[in-house]
C-alpha cells in the first residue's frame, strides 16, 4: 500500500468554516487545506476565501478577518524583491519532493477539483 492511499483515507470531502475572531458565525469562508512543515511533516491550516488575508494559510479561520499590519507588508515586499531568485530556485527544489506532491493531490481534493 502506498503512502498516498493511506493518506487519502483520512482526508474528508470539502470542509468550509465560517467564524470570526471570536470564533462567531460570518459571511466568509476559510478552507482546511494541508502545509508542509519541517522535513516531511504535514500539518493542518486553514485557507481564507474572503477579507484582508484572502487565499492566505493562517492558523485560526478567525485570523482571516483581522487586519494585516501595513509595517510588515511593506517588509515582506521589500524582502521579497530582493531575494526573488533564492526564492524562485528554493520553490523549485522543494515542489520536487514528494512530500509536496502528496500535499498538492491532498489539497486538490479538498478543495474539490480532482487529483
């Protein structure tokens, strides 16, 4: 039996959690989706579909809805162009593993498109 197979027995159909902060009922949405961590670890986050951190893995589905801190995004783009090609050839390395593959087979199909 693969590691594939037994991974996907685990995995349940579309999961959609709608709170806030507060851990109150809203209109947005963020979808369970799976995240790499460590050296082939794989751990539970969440995807917002809707507000400030939208298409963004956080921790909590109420981090979708709180605002991001303006100081930061201006460091993170600021970083992010200057270490674009590191990052770019990183990326490539690391999709090749196949803890990777297995994450992006798991996450399509949660998010309910076929893998």
């Amino acid at each position: 039996m693969k590691a594939e197979e037994v991974l996907f027995e685990y995995v349940c159909e579309l999961e959609e959690v709608w709170v806030d902060e507060n851990d109150e009922v809203l209109s947005e949405a963020a979808i369970r989706q799976w995240k790499k961590s460590g050296s082939g670890k794989m751990i539970k986050k969440y995807r917002c579909t809707a507000g400030p951190k939208k298409s963004r893995l956080v921790s909590k589905p109420g981090d979708c809805s709180v605002r991001k801190d303006p100081a930061k995004v201006r460091k993170g783009r600021k970083i992010m162009r200057q270490k674009k090609g590191v990052i770019k050839r990183k990326s490539q390395i690391s999709k090749r593993k196949s803890i990777s593959r297995i994450l992006k087979k798991l996450n399509a199909r949660l998010m309910g498109k076929t893998a």
